[in-house]
C-alpha cells in the first residue's frame, strides 16, 4: 500500500492493532498483534514491534506520520506520555504529545492519558471519547478497568473507574471460587445473572460473604458450576452499575463503547437497572480519534 496517509496505533497493555489511513481518514487496513505494552520491557523491544507490524507501510510511505494512544504511553510503556486534566479537547490531547524516535525513518506520536483530581486515570479511552462525537451523557467503555464518563459539551467533565474486568479475572483463575467453577457464564441463564444483579443490589457491604456463598453453592449442589459462573458475572456487573448509578444519580441512558462480545452483557444489565443502552462502535471511536487528533499535532 503506498497511499497511507496516516498509520495509527492502538497500543494496549496485551495487544497492539494498527490502523492505515488514507488521506480521508478512512481506514484502508488493519492489522492486530499481541506485542502488548505490558510484554515489552525496553525501547528496542518497542521499536522492533513496531517495526514488525508496520514496517512494510512506513517503509513505501515515508511520508506518513506515526501516532500511537493507550498503554504504549505509561510509566511502563515505550515513554511516559504525562497525563492532561479531566475537560481537555482533542486540541489540548494533540498539545500534550509526545515524540520517541524509531528505526522507521521518522518519529511515533504518543497520545497523553487524562487524569482527575480524586485521582482517576485513563489511557487510550481519551482517544475513543475523542473519536466517538457524544455531546452530553455518560459513556461507558467496559475492559479490565471500566470508565463510567460524564461528557458535557463535548468534553469529558468527571469520570469513575471501576476494577470489574480485572476483579472477575482474579476470582477465577486464582482464588477458591475460581477453582470451584470450570464453565464460562452465559448470558442466556437469565434467572442466574438476575440473582447475581440482585446480590449486588441488596449492598456492597456483605461482598466478602456473598463470594464464599457462591463458592458454597458448588461444593454443597445447591447449585451447579455454570449457575455461579453466571451469578458471579452478573454479581460483578451489579456491583459495577450500583456505584456508578450512585456516583451519576440521573442517569436514564448510558452508551457503550465496547467489544461485541461485552456490549450484550452490559445491556442486560442496563436493563436490570432500569436504563437505556446504546452500543457504539468501539473500533470507529478509536480510528476517529487518532485521526482527529493526528490532525492537530504539529
């Protein structure tokens, strides 16, 4: 492909995928490799990824720049991109870049993370809110840390992080509950997911027991394995909803931007709680940023 405009990276923490832009900002290829940030422990590890995944269309582009968001720009990534404060526009994130040189023949453009004063952070999600064009309302973007955000006017006006996706894993694959169940849940149990959502609902204060019920539930077959797994999901969704609905009381509606595989899983639970739910198109998002912001960098 020698028409790319731009080529454009999200670099998460486990996988790293890689957009070509032509000169209207649309998507011509992409390409996903698991060279995540968190597998990488230096500059030359960094650099020969990269060089990996999008040498052949740097090498017959020379002239298009390299941007980068998402974990890529931590404290353990490539090089720290410091974080901007909560209300910054996609101007102010362009401002905020910073620049690692590489063996392409041209810079890497690494797009900051935003930060609150409670504190709160985030990192790549600045670039999907960017990307996604909400006004006003809260946007949720679920993973192994899941952003609740207030939008007003565009942007991003507070936001609350939730350890949902990253709790679940710790729960089933190290701790005694996990060992207890060896079935994934399954949305279509919906007496079991609505037992987990109404766990949530009656308070977080008896979570330390309501665990070990569920563990007890598969020892002593009150239960079988993909009852609880199910229970469990739908316990961590509720707790998730709970706070957040407590932190955004006049919330009616939410939109996520979300794998396919997660959008079902937060609809359900919307609908547990009595709120609307819009999928957006999380892929789109994160394109739509890069470019726009990639536009405004000097």
């Amino acid at each position: 492909m020698n028409d790319i405009a731009l080529i454009g990276l999200d670099w998460g923490s486990t996988n790293v995928c890689a957009f070509a832009f032509d000169e209207n900002g649309q998507v011509q290829s992409r390409r996903h490799d698991d060279a995540g940030a968190l597998k990488l422990g230096s500059t030359e590890q960094f650099d020969a990824a990269l060089a990996a995944l999008v040498g052949d269309w740097a090498k017959l582009n020379p002239d298009a720049p390299l941007i980068a968001c998402g974990m890529v720009g931590a404290k353990s990534g490539w090089r720290e991109a410091r974080y901007v404060d909560t209300g910054a526009d996609a101007a102010t994130l362009a401002g905020g870049v910073i620049r690692v040189e590489t063996s392409l023949g041209r810079a890497l453009s690494i797009i900051p993370g935003m930060k609150s004063d409670e504190p709160d952070v985030m990192r790549g999600e600045e670039t999907q809110l960017i990307g996604a064009g909400i006004g006003d309302g809260i946007v949720v973007l679920p993973g192994t840390h899941s952003k609740w955000v207030q939008m007003t006017d565009g942007r991003v006006n507070s936001f609350a992080t939730f350890f949902t996706g990253e709790m679940n894993a710790l729960i089933r694959e190290q701790s005694s509950v996990g060992k207890a169940l060896s079935t994934a849940p399954n949305l279509s149990d919906h007496a079991s997911f609505d037992m987990g959502i109404a766990y949530a609902r009656a308070g977080a204060a008896s979570w330390l027991h309501d665990l070990f019920v569920l563990r007890a539930s598969v020892v002593t077959g009150q239960k079988t394995e993909a009852e609880v797994s199910t229970i469990l999901a739908g316990w961590l969704l509720g707790c998730e909803f709970a706070a957040a609905l407590s932190m955004y009381p006049q919330t009616r509606g939410i939109a996520t931007i979300a794998s396919e595989t997660l959008v079902p899983w937060y609809q359900s639970a919307a609908r547990a709680f009595g709120i609307g739910c819009d999928a957006l198109n999380a892929d789109a998002a994160t394109t739509n940023g890069l470019w726009k912001i990639a536009r405004l960098t000097s």
